[in-house]
C-alpha cells in the first residue's frame, strides 16, 4: 500500500483525506489497517484491498465508511485505485459486488459518494453508480474538510436493500 501511496501521492490524499504528508505516511497507513481491524465486527466500516487475480498485485482500496456528510447515510463509499489499473472498470466492479451485498441485509442502507467538483473521472464513476442503482446526485455542494481548508463536493445518495 505504501508502495501505491508513492507513485501518486496527490491521488491517495484524495481518496485518504486525512493523510498528512508531511507527518509518516507508514505508520498512517499502518494505523488505519490497525484502526479498520479494530472494529471488525461493528458494522460501521468495511475495506477491502483489491488485487489482480493472475498477480495478486494490490490494485487498490475499497470501502464503505463512517465519516458521513448527510443525516440519511449508513456509509460512504471511497476508492483508490493506482493509476495503472485506472479506467479498467474495477472500482465500479467491486462496487457493484458491495452494493449487492448491501441489497441483500435485512434493513435498508444509505451509502454516500462525495467526489469533487473537479474529479471528473470520479463524478462519472459516481453518476454512473448512481445510474445502476437508483441514486441521485443531490442539487447543492456540501463542504468537507480537507487539509484545514472547507473545500465544496458534490454529494450521491443511493438507497439499498428491502426498504428502499
């Protein structure tokens, strides 16, 4: 993951906002694994590493969060997959296996996509999502904190399971 981390660092910043790089990114990296597996079991974070099933490379990160921007949401969905493996489609795989899995719990989930105004690759990733499973762009920018600074982003919604 370190490895990752340094072929594009502006990259994994985004996808990992609370990186500081100027503080050790290893021992960052290795506390959010720590932190991750400590609430194994809880419900409120999931991740999962993605990898080449002929290497078994680490492509990238997926996973549903707690650090929610709407009132509605249950998760956050982030993703980070290193730039070689980019517009291949597997973050929008690996999606769409996690929102099926969310279709299939006993009580309905609201997962949240934040993507920046200027991502356009991931607001397509998002609108397509968004498309796929009956989510909706919401109309206003919402400001997340990042780097000490409000910054705006467009915020998905997209309702699963029995209910929605």
């Amino acid at each position: 993951m370190f490895d990752a981390y340094q072929e594009d660092p502006e990259a994994a910043q985004s996808a990992l906002p609370w990186l500081n790089p100027d503080d050790d990114v290893r021992r960052q990296l290795r506390d959010m694994l720590y932190d991750i597996e400590a609430q194994n079991g809880s419900d409120q974070l999931h991740f999962w590493s993605i990898h080449r099933t002929d290497t078994m490379e680490f492509v990238g990160l997926v996973g549903l969060g707690d650090e929610l921007q709407s009132l509605h949401a249950d998760f956050n969905l982030g993703y980070w997959v290193r730039r070689a493996h980019r517009r291949k489609n597997m973050a929008s795989a690996c999606v769409d296996t996690i929102f099926g899995w969310l279709t299939n719990r006993e009580s309905s989930t609201t997962v949240e996509i934040a993507v920046h105004p200027h991502n356009e690759a991931g607001l397509a990733t998002a609108d397509a999502i968004c498309a796929r499973w009956g989510g909706e762009r919401l109309p206003e920018f919402i400001g997340i904190e990042f780097n000490e600074r409000t910054v705006p982003h467009h915020l998905h919604l997209v309702d699963l399971g029995p209910e929605a």
